[in-house]
C-alpha cells in the first residue's frame, strides 16, 4: 500500500481580494493565507504519511517579487524531505519557464521539476510507480499536450500529471485542452489534472481529478479548498478523501427578505444566516458576500439609505461571529410589492417614464435587431461608462466584476434595477404625482 496528496493552483504569494477597503479586514491573515495554506498541505502530507506529494501546476502566481517566494516554498519542501516524502511538480500557465525569471539553483533534492519539452517519465522504483508529466514552456499554451503522453508502463502504477483545461470550464483560460478519450487512451490508473480551481471528480476508475486549489483567493471562489488524499492498496483499489487546506474561507450567503416589514427585520434575518454559517465552518475565518432579495415593504427604506443598512448588517455581522465574519460585499436586490404593471398605466409622468422602460424591455425580447434606442443605450455603456468608472469609488465594482455591456440580458437586468429605484425614490417622497 502506498499514500499521495494531489495538489494543484498553490498560487504561492497570490494577494486575496475584496477585504482590503474594509474597517477591521484581516489584513494580515489575507497576506499570508496562500502561504499558511501550503503550511497546512506539507503537514498533512507528513501527519497522513504520504510517499510522494503531486502539484499539478500554477505552484506560483507568476514571476516572484523578490526570492522570499522561492526561500519560503524551499523551506517547506525541506521539511518533506526530512519526512521522506517525494514532491512532483509540472508547471502551467502562471509558472510556466517563460514566466518565472527569478530561479534558486539549490532546491531541495526531493523535488523533481518535469520537463517542458516533451512529456517524460519519472519512475518510483520501490512503490511501482510511474508518474508522466510535462510543464508548460511558455504562458499561453493551446496544443493539447496528453496526446503525446507515454502509454501505460506494463507492471506500474502509472499516474498522469498535466495542467490542462480538459474540455474547458467558465472562468478558465483553454490551455493545454483535452478530451475525456485523450486522457482514458493512456491506461493510466489516475490522472492529478490542475488549472480548474473548483475541486471536480470527472472520472473513476480510473480516477480523473481536479483537487481544485488550496486557498480560495475572492468571492469567485467559495466553499471548502484543499488537496486529495490517495490511498492505493495492495490489491490495487484507489481510495479517495479530500483534506480542506484553506485558512479563509469566501462564501456566498444569500438572506430572503421576503415579507419583511422594515430594515431592522432583514437585519435579523441576516444575522441569522451569518450565524448558520459559523457554526458549520470549524471556527475557520470567514469572508461573505451577503445578497438581500425578495418583495418586501422594507424595499423603499433600504435602496433610499443603502450605506447605512450595509453597515447595520456589517455590525450585526461583527457582533454575531466575534469579529471571526468579514463581510466582502452586500448587494440589495429586493424589490417594492407595488404592482409596477398597474402603475404603468397611470397618466402622468412617471407612467410614462415605466412605460418607455417597459418598451426597451419588450425590444429586448427581439435580441437579434434591437431597437435604435437600446443600440444608443448599450454603445453608451459599453463606451462612455467604462471612462466614468474609473472615477468611481473603488468599491461600486471589482475589476472581475466590470457587466458585460454587450450581452443585453445586463441591460434586462439593469432597467429592472432602474425601475426598482424609481419607485422606492418617488415614493419615499410620497404619492409621485
């Protein structure tokens, strides 16, 4: 019987994003996660008594900033080394050779980084072990390299190690693409794949696997992060675990304001779910972004004063988790019980102005020849809007959060939106005729 961990999109020194701005961040914590992460998947690795440790790629962000990245991942591979655990490593896009100028000559000697020319084969001798790998030569790499991967060495326990994109995942550059077909031709008995950072099982038996990475970095990354335990026995059955790694954790928590007479009532509605939250999450720390929807009377109150009932629910959020819960953002998307339909109808101004919306919705409906008002409309966003974001405050959007002006369901989405402020800042004012 024989152990590994499986690894993959360390992203060692890779900054977290999304707390920074905010009163009370962990800031420190935020700095040193990637870091205190791979802490964690050295000590499992020797406290689970593994023979070798797997990396799949993207080990690095890119080039290093100065050598304490190197320093640091030498330190912690020396303390393998010391436990007799041998490490593996291909390197993909954000690591590949074209990227890392910065090297050390002197790596520990239970490393062995795979070559970038061609696939090549490393043999464990005394396990029965023949693990097949190649790194990335340059960032951008669109061939599929498993196809020229070696078949299975007869006798052997033969594993493959790529960073690839497999058939291609949202939010995912296609690099190094391959089939399911490509990968099962090699009669390999497991296949260690990294790129994709959500943790996906694609196949068994033989195994295929995204571990996903080990520390998710912002809120496009929620839930558990970590590594995969592998178990192969004497007789040849593989056993899979996962091992969470992660010392903050991103999660969404979405809080249903339906129903709800006032703010106050959305804000125990929510500290509620933040409460559900810590419990389940092993005193690990917490980074939330928090989503209020739902019809409710309490709409007008929170949209006209949107700041303050954010900061009422960071509060509760502080005073609920001990100050263990960051909030990364809170989006409001209630909306008022008022029949907008019937208000439409109405003869005066603001049923005009509901009326012209609802035509833009209805040209909408006709996405392929929109009407020359929605075209102005979308060139505006798409052109002027960009030059206007930049002088906005840093927290109205995230750079990974910028619409995508081109699709006009975000224009479906914002007139909605649009229409929703209306009447919550028309009628805090009373009736708006």
């Amino acid at each position: 019987m024989f152990r590994f961990l499986h690894t993959a999109d360390i992203h060692l020194d890779s900054p977290l994003r999304g707390l920074e701005r905010y009163e009370g961040a962990p800031v420190d914590e935020l700095r040193g996660a990637t870091r205190e992460a791979l802490r964690n998947l050295v000590n499992t690795a020797i406290s689970e008594g593994v023979n070798f440790l797997l990396i799949a790629g993207d080990l690095y962000d890119g080039d290093w900033k100065d050598y304490q990245t190197g320093l640091f991942f030498a330190k912690e591979m020396s303390k393998l080394r010391e436990a007799g655990i041998r490490v593996y490593i291909v390197f993909g896009n954000h690591d590949a050779a074209s990227q890392i100028t910065k090297k050390l000559g002197n790596i520990p000697s239970n490393v062995h980084h795979f070559s970038n020319r061609k696939p090549k084969t490393e043999i464990i001798e005394d396990l029965g072990v023949a693990i097949h790998g190649q790194s990335f030569s340059k960032r951008i790499v669109t061939e599929n390299i498993a196809i020229a991967y070696p078949e299975a060495w007869t006798g052997y326990f033969n594993i493959g190690l790529i960073h690839t994109s497999f058939t291609g995942r949202e939010g995912h550059e296609p690099y190094a693409p391959c089939t399911m077909d490509d990968l099962l031709s090699k009669n390999y008995d497991y296949w260690a794949l990294g790129h994709v950072h959500k943790r996906e099982v694609l196949h068994e038996d033989p195994w295929i696997i995204f571990p996903g990475n080990i520390q998710g970095r912002h809120i496009k990354e929620p839930g558990p992060k970590g590594c995969t335990l592998v178990t192969v026995r004497d007789e040849g059955s593989v056993v899979m675990e996962h091992r969470d790694l992660d010392v903050l954790r991103w999660e969404l928590c979405e809080v249903d304001g339906s129903g709800s007479q006032s703010p106050e009532e959305i804000i125990e509605r929510a500290r509620f779910e933040i409460r559900k939250r810590v419990d389940g999450n092993d005193a690990r720390p917490l980074a939330l972004r928090v989503f209020i929807s739902g019809r409710c009377k309490a709409h007008n109150e929170l949209t006209a004063n949107q700041e303050r009932w954010a900061n009422e629910i960071r509060a509760a959020s502080t005073d609920e988790s001990g100050g263990r819960v960051w909030i990364e953002k809170i989006k409001i998307n209630t909306k008022s019980p008022i029949d907008l339909q019937k208000m439409a109808e109405r003869k005066d101004p603001f049923g005009s102005l509901l009326r012209f919306i609802r035509e833009i919705d209805l040209s909408l409906a006709h996405l392929g020849e929109p009407s020359d008002d929605v075209v102005q409309i979308m060139k505006f966003l798409d052109g002027d809007f960009v030059k206007l974001k930049a002088k906005l405050p840093s927290d109205i959007f995230q750079e990974d959060e910028l619409p995508d002006f081109q699709n006009p369901e975000t224009l479906r989405h914002m007139l909605e939106d649009v229409k929703q402020m209306l009447v919550s800042q028309l009628l805090s004012k009373g009736d708006p005729r």
